[in-house]
C-alpha cells in the first residue's frame, strides 16, 4: 500500500488499536449496516467462499477477522467438526457469540480474542482459513499472511473475500462517486462512530488488489494462487494454498 490508513487522523494509538476501537464501537450496528452497503451483494459472494473451502472437505476451519461470525456461521453448512473466528473486536465477538448460541451452533463454533498477526495456533493446524473483508485491517500485512501461512496444513485451502476497485467505465466512476460520497453518509446515518465507514471506504480504495495482492501472497509463499473478481470488480474472491 501507498501509505498507511487509520480510522481516527488525531489518534496516537497504533492502526491495530484503532481498528479494535472502531469495531468495538459500530458491533451493534455493523450486520444491517453492512447489508445496507452492500445491497445484499455480500451474502452471495460469501456462498462463492463457502463453495471453494466445502470442496476440500476440511475438518477443522479458521476465519480470521471473524467480526459478528457470519462466515464462520456458513461455514458450519461444510460439515466441518471445528470452525474457530477470530477477531480483536470484544464488542463485534460479543454480538457474533449471541448469534452462534442463538443459532444452537455453540459446539460447533469457537469465538476467540486474538490478534491475526501473532495467532496462538499451532503449525499446520487447520485444513481451511478464510478472511472476509478484514484483510485490509491488519496493521502489517505481509506478517498477518506469514501468520497464516504458518498455521495452514499443506494442501490446505486459503481464502480471502476483500473490496477491490472497477478498473472499466463506467463501474469504477460509479463505484468511486458511492464509496467516497454516499458510503460514509449512509455510516453516519446509522452508526454512533462517525468517522467508521470513511475509514473503510478510504482503506478500500488504497488496498492491494488483484494481481498486486496475487504477487503480495506468492512473496509470502503461498501456491496456487488465483483472484476472482466479483460485481463488476467492487470485491474479489482470492484462493490459495499451501
């Protein structure tokens, strides 16, 4: 990336701390605000990932930056026997672990208190690890992915669902004009933090994508790298392994 994006300009804290401050603050609001946003688009991108990692049959699953646990949730339709999320956000697991219970799904599903770019897993420990719309968060992002990498057995699956931006006429005018003018009002309407969904749209527009990101995961050492671009481009599904 270009230069480093932070979701409050004044603050002092590092981006990790910020990001865990914001999230904390918008946990109440961030499932219907996101459905808002997205038109309902991100529910079919996440079957398209929940498709990829059902064909490795993986027993055991990581999603990383889980949020409320709505990946981790589907992910439960692969018939996996463990599925862990993720997240440095007390206040989005808190929302993400009512939801599991809620959905009786607690035996299934683990919500844990971590950071992404020192995991408290072992090597080689999960079949499948996903990331949805998180990956652009982690303070350094060469050594989140070294961190997954490590925690990923070989042949494992690996897939990241992130923003990325239209590259042909008219989408990426379009997709501009929404994400910097209507994205962040829309966040202000119904979010309590003010300064969120900037954030997310700013970060977004200055992320790595496609080929870029494909070259930022082989560096790291992963294989069989591929990106598939979704909506016109507005996000894109990325599969890789180990």
């Amino acid at each position: 990336m270009s230069k480093i994006i932070t979701p409050y300009k004044d603050s002092t804290l590092g981006k990790k701390e910020q990001v865990t401050q914001m999230f904390d603050a918008i946990s109440g609001n961030y499932d219907g605000l996101n459905r808002v946003i997205s038109f309902g688009i991100d529910i079919k991108w996440r079957k398209k990932v929940l498709a990829l990692v059902t064909a490795k049959n993986p027993e055991n699953i990581l999603d990383i930056a889980t949020g409320t646990g709505d990946l981790a949730i589907l992910m439960t339709q692969t018939k996996a026997k463990k599925i862990i999320g993720l997240d440095i956000s007390a206040g989005m697991l808190e929302v993400g672990i009512k939801k599991i219970a809620n959905k009786k799904l607690s035996h299934i599903v683990d919500m844990v208190i971590g950071d992404s770019e020192n995991m408290p897993f072992p090597d080689n420990h999960f079949d499948a690890i996903t990331v949805s719309f998180g990956i652009r968060n982690f303070e350094n992002l060469e050594k989140g992915l070294t961190e997954i990498l490590r925690v990923l057995k070989p042949n494992g699956i690996f897939v990241i669902l992130e923003t990325s931006n239209p590259v042909k006429t008219p989408y990426k005018q379009g997709y501009n004009f929404y994400t910097k003018n209507i994205l962040p009002i829309i966040g202000k309407l119904f979010s309590k933090d003010t300064v969120a969904y900037g954030y997310l749209s700013e970060s977004a527009a200055v992320f790595p994508f496609g080929e870029a990101l494909n070259n930022i995961l082989r560096k790291i050492g992963f294989i069989n790298v591929v990106d598939l671009p979704q909506t016109f481009g507005v996000a894109t599904i990325y599969s890789a392994s180990k």
